[in-house]
C-alpha cells in the first residue's frame, strides 16, 4: 500500500467566485509501476479537500502520515471523500 507524508497544505479562494479551497501536498515513493516507465525517487501528489473539511488543517499535521478515503462524485470519478493523519514512521 502506498504511503504518503504530509509536505504541506495551502489555504486560498477560486479566483473565479472566491470560493474557499484547501490542498494537501504530499509525498510518496514511486512504484514499481512508476519505474517500468523510467520515473525513480520521490513522487509529490496534491489533494483538494472536500468542501466540509476545508480550512481545517493545521501546521502539526506537517510532516503525519495522510490516509486518504476515497468516494465516488456524481460522474462516477473517484474523488477524496475524507482522510486521517497518523504518526510517521518510515
């Protein structure tokens, strides 16, 4: 299972109605997927939270591992439907 360390979050609004967003920056080994295709080392994902959760995120979660639950939206993508941080360990 992949794992994930938190590198950070920003907190900003949609330039396009001022709609408030939060994303999570994380980073996680590459997999032996990402290797057969050439790509080696560290690999940095961002998430969207979903709306309930934004703003929510505090400076202690840097650096926790994140555990993301995924759902599905109204189209049938997958999407971050919630998430938990724990202690890292390496």
């Amino acid at each position: 299972m992949e794992k994930f360390q938190v590198l950070g979050y920003r907190n900003f609004n949609k330039k396009a109605d001022g709609t408030p967003l939060t994303v999570i920056t994380v980073f996680s080994e590459c997999t032996p997927a990402d290797n057969s295709r050439g790509v080696f080392g560290m690999r940095a994902t961002e998430f969207f939270l979903p709306d309930e959760k934004v703003g929510t995120l505090t400076p202690e979660c840097v650096g926790q591992e994140f555990i993301p639950e995924f759902g599905f939206n109204g189209f049938g993508k997958p999407r971050l439907a919630d998430f938990s941080f724990k202690p890292w360990k390496a």
